[in-house]
C-alpha cells in the first residue's frame, strides 16, 4: 500500500513539476506577444466557433443601407478615402470577368483597392510577407437576394496577433485600420 501512495505521490509532484514548467513557457512566450493579441486571438476564435469558418472569423462586414446601388456605394468608397488620406489605386469587377468566362449574368462582385503608400512601406521594410497584404482590398458584394454588402480583412491579426510591430509602423497600421474600418461605415451609408 505504501509503494501505491508513493508511486502516486510521485505522479502527482511530476504533474506539478510539468505544470509549473509549462507555465513558465507560456508566461515566457505570451511576454514575446503585442499586449492586445490574446483580445484578437479570442474575437477571432469566438467568431470561428460560431461560424466554423475561418474566412468569416477573419472579415470585417457592413451590410450597406438599403436603397443603395452598388454605383452609389462605389462612389462613395472613392470619395471618402479621399478625406481619410487613402489612394484609390484600382477597381476589378470580378462579376464581369465570370460573365465574360461563362456567358451567363453573375451577381455584383467588385474589388476596390487602397493603400497608404508611407505605411505601405514600413510594412515592407518591416517584413517582404506583409506585402501580400497589400493594396488593402475592400469588396461590394450581392448576395444571392440583392442585399449589398462591404467586407475587408480585419487587420487585427496583422496589427496585434504577433510580436509587438515597430512603434511607427504600429501607429501607421494602427490607423490605416481605422480609416478603412470609417470607410466602409460611411460607404455602407452612402456618405461621402
């Protein structure tokens, strides 16, 4: 019986033993993180577990204000990013590039780009990947019943889920984020 408690004991120190040091690790890794990754971390996982989809957990959507088109919507995007220091750089209608492959009618599916050419550039200074991230790209969508929609990457992932950016580049992405996040909003009403 005393061999039983001892080798039970001995379990017991171990886990211990396995927790403190698994503890340790994590503190140790979680210093290394921005300080606002483990809120993005937890927003995007609750909208992956609601959704299950992880194209959702990481999109930023406004359904736009009924009684717009996707013309009034386009024009507002276009001129709004002016006062918000955003560069319109580029336009692709993806509904007519499947209505010239097809031959068939397709639903409103447009991409429009935008950049800050500085902040663009400390991210590629900072890191060739963020690239990829680059023109920021906001999309017009109908869904199958007409309604508009905006959608965009939530640039939180970028901006917070890693180690801490440069201070300059954190504040220029910081408020790119911003901008496009008051763009959508104001498109989504037709401001202007």
């Amino acid at each position: 019986m005393n061999i039983l408690k001892n080798l039970l004991a001995l379990i017991g120190l171990l886990a211990l033993i396995g927790a403190a040091v698994g503890y340790a690790q994590f503190q140790s890794f979680a210093a290394k993180l921005d300080p606002e990754a483990f809120r993005v971390y937890q927003e995007v996982g609750g909208r992956f577990l609601e959704t299950l989809d992880p194209g959702t957990a990481l999109v930023r959507v406004e359904k736009v204000d009924e009684g717009l088109t996707p013309e009034d919507v386009a024009q507002s995007l276009k001129s709004a990013a002016v006062d918000l220091d955003l560069l319109f750089v580029g336009e692709s209608p993806f509904y007519k590039q499947v209505e010239a492959v097809t031959g068939e009618p397709y639903r409103y599916i447009n991409f429009f780009s935008f950049c800050d050419a500085r902040v663009g550039a400390l991210m590629a200074d900072y890191n060739n990947t963020y690239t990829a991230f680059m023109p920021c790209r906001i999309a017009l969508v109908a869904d199958p019943d007409g309604t508009l929609w905006l959608q965009m990457m939530d640039l939180d992932m970028l901006i917070h889920g890693g180690k801490p950016l440069p201070p300059d580049l954190k504040e220029g992405a910081l408020e790119v984020s911003a901008a496009l996040n008051e763009l959508i909003e104001r498109a989504a009403r037709g401001d202007f």
